[in-house]
C-alpha cells in the first residue's frame, strides 16, 4: 500500500520481467512475475527456441502484459534490467532494428489502455524474472 499526504491509500501492481539467450542468438526463454504489494500473485516462464536475448527480454515483457491485461490490471508499475526495451518503451531510444518492430508495436497496443510507468532496474532488483527466464530455457 501507499500512502499520501491526503491519506488516499491504494494497491499497486509491478510486473517485472526478463528474458536470456545463451548464444545470442541461442536457446532462448523468458519470464514474469506480477506482485501485488510487493507479494508474488502470477508467475510464468516460456522456452522461445533459437533468438536473440532483446527478442527474449521483449517476449518476457509481453508474457507479462498480457496476463496484466487478462487480469484487468490497468495501473501497472513495469521493471525490468534492459535498458533497451525499458528505453524504447518510454520513447527515450528509437526502434531501429526491424525485427524487434512487431514485438515493440504489440507491446505498445497491451498497454493502450492502462496506465503504465516503465522503470530500469539493475539486474540485482531482478533476480525473480531472471530465474524464470533461465526455467524456461529447460
């Protein structure tokens, strides 16, 4: 819970996600986890196959995204260790490269209608998400 100064007290949603490549490109996963109040509420993890690792951390936000949607969680705090889809996200770093185009727009179209603060943490605040991205390469 938070609190203000006008004592208006609320839940708030973080979703943190993550993805591996051993290789890059290699055998790939990723994984999220949503915490409500700092508890663990949905976890999951996927095998991607032969791609990059920003394909992964990508395919790990949107593994994320969609069961926020599902959920009907609209107000979501996102955090994750790249800086890259964390940057692109908020519009600080352009999509350049083709292929991560398609996995940007469909992130961009889950997260249309809710209100979502995307925040760049070190790798250390992640280890949670990293572990399901590495279950899922198993």
């Amino acid at each position: 819970m938070i609190e203000y100064k006008d004592k208006f007290i609320f839940n708030f949603m973080e979703l943190y996600f993550d993805g591996c490549s051993k290789g890059n490109p290699g055998q790939s996963g990723c994984g999220a986890i949503i915490k409500l109040n700092n508890e663990p509420i949905w976890s999951s993890s996927e095998y991607l196959s032969i791609t990059t690792n920003n394909v992964a951390e990508y395919k790990g936000l949107i593994l994320g995204l969609k069961q926020c949607s599902k959920l009907k969680y609209l107000k979501i705090i996102v955090k994750g260790d790249s800086s890259l889809v964390i940057y692109q996200m908020t519009g600080k770093y352009k999509v350049k490269a083709p292929h991560l185009i398609p996995l940007y727009n469909e992130a961009k179209e889950l997260i249309k209608d809710m209100d979502v603060t995307f925040l760049y943490i070190p790798r250390e605040e992640n280890k949670e998400a990293d572990y399901l991205a590495n279950m899922g390469l198993k």
